[in-house]
C-alpha cells in the first residue's frame, strides 16, 4: 500500500566464489554551471544607467568592473575512490569495500565528504544447504559544508540574489583589501560567505540479517530483520558584524542534534512449485512490523563578538536571554501488516496475480488503524503464443 505509486528494487553487490579478489577505482571529475543566469556587465550597466537615469549616473558608478556572480562560483572538482575485497566458496560468499568521496560545490565554501564501509556475505549450511543465512552491514560517515543558499531568507536575499544584485561597477573590496559595505539593504555576497559557518555532520549504520531455510522442495520460510541507526549534528553560525557593522544584534550561533532509529521485521513462507508441465504457482503469505523512532534536541546563542573562534565553541558565552534550548520527540510510529500473494503461470503466457495485505499504523484511530488493500493482475504473454 505505500508503494503505489512504484517501487524501486536496488541489489547491492555480494560475493563471489574463489580466492580473494582485490578491485579498486579512481575518478576525477568537474562541475560548472550548465548555464548562467544573465546580467548587464559594468559597461552595460553605465549604458543603461545614461540611457534610463542620466541623472542618476554619477551616484551609481562607482568605476569598478566586476562579476559578483564569478566571485561566488567556481569549477568545482570531485573526487571518487572504491576498494573492495570478495572470495569464498560455494558455502560462503563474502564481500568488503570502502568508498571515500570529496566533492566541491560550485558556491565557494561547499563541500561534501562521505565515507562508506561495508561486510556483507552470504552463507550456506548442512549437505543439503537447505539453510542459509545472509548479512549486510553498512557504515556511512558524511560531513557537508553548506553555502549560505538557503530559500527561507529576508528581504536581502541569499547569497546568489546578492551577486545577482550587485552594482556591477562597485568593487566587492575595498582598496585596502577589506569587503565592501554599502547598507543593510545591500549585502555584498562574498561578506555573506565569510558571515555563515554551518557544518553538518551525519553517521548512518544498516545493519541486516536474513535467516532462511528451505523446509521442503518449493518451501521456504525465511525471517528478515534490518536496523537503521542515523544519528546528525549540525552546528552554524552567522556573524553579522561582517554583513552589518552597524548591527547591534552581533553574532549568532547554533548546534543541533537528530536522532532516527528504524526497525523492521518480516517473516515469509514462500511456496514456488512447477506442479504441472505446463502450470506454475508461485504463493507467498508474510507479516511484517516496522518501528520509526525520531528525536532531535538543540541549543542556540545571540550577542557574540568576533573573538577569532567559532560561535558554537562557546555558546555559553552568551546571557541567558539571548540562549534557547529545544527539545522534541515524535509520537509512536508503528506500522503492522499481513499479507498474502499467490500467482499463476500457465505456459509462460497467461499469467494472473491477485494480492491481498491488511495494514495497520498507529497513526490513526483506536477503531481505525487497519485497512485492506487488494490487488489483481493479468498478463499475457502474446509472443510464446503459436501464431
């Protein structure tokens, strides 16, 4: 039921029989802008200004030439390295990789880093290997740099509606080397760069194991169960000092804390029998429960000044008014289902399925928390027909 609009089905790679093999790779890559948005150049902006504003000319050209918009971009490159070790035998496969990749975004001071670990095997028991059991299991480690491009912005835009904005004649910095500040108003993109430091910090661990053992030729019952453990931090700060030197609100800083815990049960008996020469049925009856556990938590600052050090290393600087604290725990959510599917295949050319689950979730009434949901469905394969 809450794939009704499709589903996608991802096989990760598994081991494979033999001695140990080692397989590694390397990329490179780079990424630009596929287009620019476009603006009127420092001569075009001086046309315009004597053409639409004569009047206006002198206060509004300040004899600089730059592209805000070149300022705040880049080429950005990207890096991408996997090793992987498989080998085993036909009772027991296994695999082992780690991946790392570093890519550069194309606002300046974005990045992205991630790094994978994963054991995986697949393994085979008694002479008859009626028994077997799979596992999976998988670490990520992703930290993020993030450009100041935020939609929830005020009145003086996020850093891209800044350089698009930007007075194409006024130089960004000064002579003496320091960033130029015009108003309140006007933000100068490359001081909201410099003002936002916000890092994020996020370890994912999935972890599974699938026992399974087959009972009787065509029968197999099989158990599933998959823990998904994600656990985030992210810490920012904004100076405002070096948006507005006039601001008395200062500095401002947070840290955040998330955590999700994500359990998932399933048992399956499947029954797949070629019971004819010419008639097929494949039947399959399960019960499945899942659990959703989400909790965050965080802390914030105002009042800071510039001291060469990070806001959020010393949010207790600040007076306890100008301190929030926040917590949140979201409800119970549990989602239970029973479900059974039997398909027919006559000649590999008619082929009919009929489906029928009964789901469950605590997020509705004592009275209405379960529901049914049939399907059906008809295929015929014209092309194994004589004609």
């Amino acid at each position: 039921s809450r794939g009704a609009n499709g589903v996608v089905i991802i096989n990760t790679k598994s081991g494979t029989t033999g001695a140990p093999r080692v397989t590694a790779s390397a990329s490179l890559g780079f990424s630009n802008l596929l287009h620019k948005p476009e603006v009127l150049s420092a001569d075009e902006f001086r046309e315009a200004l004597s053409f639409y504003t004569p009047n206006d000319a002198a206060n509004a050209d300040f004899g600089g030439d730059v592209d805000a918009f070149d300022e705040i971009t880049r080429v950005a490159p990207t890096q991408n390295h996997n090793v992987a070790i498989t080998g085993g035998t036909e009772s027991g496969r296994y695999r082992l990789s780690l991946g790392y990749l570093n890519q550069d975004g194309i606002v300046k001071n974005s990045n992205l880093e991630i790094l994978t670990a994963n054991r995986s095997g697949k393994f085979q028991f008694l002479e008859s290997k009626r028994l077997r059991l799979d596992f999976n299991l998988l670490y990520t480690q992703t930290k993020e740099q993030i450009a100041p491009i935020d939609v929830n912005v005020g009145f003086e835009g996020n850093v891209i509606a800044q350089a698009l904005n930007w007075n194409p004649t006024q130089p960004l910095r000064q002579s003496n080397g320091e960033l130029t500040w015009i108003s309140s108003n006007r933000v100068n993109p490359l001081a909201s760069l410099q003002a936002f430091d916000d890092r994020a910090n996020v370890g994912t661990v999935i972890a599974s194991i699938s026992p399974s053992v087959q009972i009787i030729d065509g029968l197999e019952y099989k158990l599933s169960y998959s823990l998904t453990r994600q656990t985030g931090t992210r810490q920012g700060m904004y100076d405002r000092l070096l948006i507005d030197p006039t601001n008395s609100a200062r500095g401002m800083a947070f840290i955040g804390n998330n955590q999700n815990t994500d359990h998932q049960l399933t048992h399956t008996l499947n029954y797949n029998k070629q019971l004819t020469q010419n008639f097929n049925l494949n039947a399959l009856v399960g019960y499945e429960y899942l659990n959703y556990d989400s909790r965050w938590n965080s802390v914030s600052g105002t009042g800071f000044t510039n001291q060469g050090l990070a806001f959020y290393d010393y949010l207790g600087y600040t007076s306890s008014a100008g301190r929030s604290i926040n917590s949140n725990r979201s409800p119970v959510n549990e989602l239970q289902s029973f479900f059974v599917r039997a398909g027919f295949n006559w000649m590999d050319k008619y082929l009919l399925t009929g489906t029928v689950r009964r789901d469950g979730s605590t997020k509705f009434g004592e009275n209405n928390k379960y529901a049914n949901f049939p399907s059906v469905a008809f295929a015929w394969n014209i092309f194994n027909e004589d004609f």
